[in-house]
C-alpha cells in the first residue's frame, strides 16, 4: 500500500491507520482466548489433557459458565469461582473443586496439562495449613 503523506506542522510524513477487527472479530486471536477474571492473564481455550478449557492455568479462577456438562456454556451466573480444593477420581485422574462466589453451586473440573503444579500442591495441602483439622486428622490415622 503506497504510504499518503499530509501536511503537519513539522514536516513528519504519516501514514494512514491500519484498520483493527484483528482483536475483536470471529477469526481473531481473541476467538480462541479468554481473559482469566482473577489475574487478568490472557487464556487459550485449547489445553492439553482436557477438551474444555475452563479455568485459569496460573491462579486456578475459573468463571461460572457451564450449567450441567462440561463446555455446554449455559450458566446464567456468570460469577467468578473459586478453586477450593482437590480430589481424585477412581483412575488417579485430579479435579479441581470450585466454588461460584455470587450463587455458591460447586463444580468438579479436569485438570489441564499446563496447568501451574506449585498452584495444584499448594491446593492440594491447603487442609494441612489447619493445625486443628491437621491434629484431628492424624489422630484419626493412629
């Protein structure tokens, strides 16, 4: 595209504004990402291990969008949700418990692959940080 030049008052030739759909429309990048609603990182919706991306892979925040099947995307709630604990299913594989702050409904998620392991342990010890429930739970083992 030939550059147009203006007339400015300091003899800068400029060039015309490239038009921006790139961010915002159906085949940007911004169609395949989302933006995480607790650290504010930018998401990509494809994740290793699981078909539906549905939490943040740093901080674990996920927001409430799905109502009864993973990626069906037909809660109304939208509240943010937090991640409470861990558990793991039959075939060793972990979840993720979150918790919507704004109607309190509790999901069961797939971990990811990419998915911060210091966050996962740090989830996954945060009973032991309780030294009532931790002395209670030891005593129960003995």
């Amino acid at each position: 595209m030939p550059r147009r030049t203006q007339p400015s008052g300091r003899g800068q030739r400029s060039r015309p504004q490239r038009h921006k759909d790139v961010l915002h429309s159906n085949g940007g990048h911004r169609a395949h990402d989302f933006r995480c609603v607790g650290c504010r990182l930018d998401v990509s919706l494809v994740a290793p291990g699981t078909a539906h991306r549905n939490h943040c892979p740093h901080c674990l925040v996920s927001q409430h969008v799905d109502h009864r099947i993973p990626g069906d995307r037909a809660a109304d709630c939208r509240g943010r949700m937090e991640a409470l604990s861990l558990t793991v299913r039959a075939d060793g594989e972990w979840m993720i418990i979150h918790e919507c702050l704004s109607c309190a409904e509790l999901s069961a998620n797939r971990i990811a692959g990419d998915d911060n392991a210091l966050a996962l342990i740090r989830l996954a010890l945060r009973p032991l940080q309780d030294s009532r429930a931790t002395a209670s739970t030891l005593l129960a083992a003995l």
